[in-house]
C-alpha cells in the first residue's frame, strides 16, 4: 500500500483524493436517481451537490481543528481553512453537509426531511469509498494486533510512522464494510419507509453505533474525555437524537 496512486513528473494523484473525488460523483449519481423517485428536481440535487461539498470539507477541518489544535485555530483563525496541511474529520464533513442541507432546503422552500431522506443511501455509499483512500493513505487506522488480518503500512503513512514495521487493525476497512452494510440495508428498505426523515435517521443510528465500535480499535482517535473519543460522544448523542427525532416525527404523522 501506498498513498500515491499515480505520479508523472510534478503531477501526483494521491489515492485519498482520487477515492473522495470517486465517493461524491458516485453519491452524486445515486442521489440523482433517487430525487427522481422521490419527486424532487434533479436540478435541485446539482445546485446543492457544490454548496454540501464546501460546507463538508470546511465542516471536516474545522471539527479537526477544533479536537486537535483548538490553541492553533485562536492563535490563526485562518488556519482552518490550510486543508492542504491535513486535517479532515469525517463527522465535521457530516454535520457541515447537513448544515448546508437545512440552508439548501429552507431556501428552496422544500421538504428538509425529504431531502435527507434522498441523500442518506448515497451518504453511506460515499463514505465507504472515502475509507479505501484512507486504508492507501494509512490514516483513520488501528492498534497493533496479532490478528491474520493485521496490516503493516508504508514507512511514509502516519500507520507507518506511529508504528513502523507492526501489523496494525485495518480500521478503515472495518469501517467501509459496516458502510457498505448500511448502504445495503438503506437501498432494500427506502420504499418501504412510511414517514419522512427515518431514513436519514436510520442511517444516523445505524452509522453513529458502527463508529462507536470501531473507535474501540482506532489508534489515531481525537480523545475527548478520557478514554472516550470525540467520535464516540457525538456518536452516542446522534443515537439519542434520532431516536428521539424518530418519536417526534412518529406522532406528527409526517408521512410519504
């Protein structure tokens, strides 16, 4: 494994780039598809698609900066938006997308939870293959482990750095498996969902309880309190929120 993909002369294509390039165009095309289906303007999808991207990759640094720097981002403000030096989150990426889709909807006047709704598959899908450039880059990875399965990462990859030359848990993979399964129980069941906004909260259950397991494994987790990660405390409060969305949404009888 290795983090570039192709190199000729000064142009690099680095496998991180190349797989979020990959994971948004194919959300993108699904999420398409399932406008159509769901009554809404392919043309809304495209406006927004631009607008979620900005709001994710600054929400994705920010979040970073926040749980990691947070001297270095009152120092220089402006240091959140260098991504060229590293630094992305995936759950800043996920709430600066949904803060993008409440703007989007409010704006345009259509059902938020209907939007949500059609952009949940594509979200798990996109996400599974943002981790395969994570697994080349050897980020996001795990503890040394004497498992069969464990990975030894390029010298170069910050794996490789933390633990030169030791099989580690190859956490990404761990985590696109539980987003491909989470893609697949989204796509079975999405015409069968009665009530706007449970998809999107599905997926928020489904994806906040698979992360929490995984950060049991994780080497490079932003800690938060003690042993518990950033990740884990937004997770178990994503769980509790859509559950309680869940209710909420149930007794209003928002329907399809």
């Amino acid at each position: 494994m290795h983090p570039i993909f192709l190199q000729i002369g000064p142009l690099t294509i680095r496998w991180y780039g190349l797989m979020i390039a990959i994971a948004c165009l194919t959300g993108f095309w699904i999420a398409q598809k399932e406008a159509k289906r769901n009554q809404i303007e392919a043309q809304k999808i495209e406006s927004f698609f631009l607008f979620a991207v900005l709001f994710a990759i600054a929400g994705a640094r920010f979040y970073y900066v926040a749980f990691t720097e947070p001297a270095l981002f009152w120092a220089n403000p402006l240091s959140v938006l260098a991504i060229w030096e590293g630094g992305l989150a995936i759950h800043g990426a996920i709430l600066g997308g949904l803060l993008a889709c409440i703007i989007y909807t409010w704006h345009q006047k259509i059902s938020f939870w209907k939007f949500a709704d059609t952009l949940a598959p594509s979200l798990a899908l996109g996400q599974a293959i943002g981790r395969i450039g994570c697994f080349f880059n050897g980020d996001a990875h795990g503890y040394p482990t004497n498992m069969p399965w464990g990975l030894i990462y390029s010298p170069e990859s910050p794996a490789g750095q933390m633990y030169p030359g030791q099989p580690l848990h190859p956490t990404q993979l761990y985590e696109m498996g539980f987003n491909l399964i989470i893609f697949g129980v989204l796509w079975t069941i999405r015409k069968k969902i009665k009530i706007k906004g449970n998809l999107f909260l599905l997926y928020t259950i489904l994806y906040s309880a698979g992360r929490i397991f995984v950060e049991h494994f994780r080497a490079d987790k932003l800690t938060y309190f003690g042993n518990i990660s950033a990740a884990q405390s937004i997770g178990a409060l994503g769980i509790l929120t859509a559950l309680i969305l869940m209710i909420v949404l149930r007794k209003k009888a928002i329907r399809i």
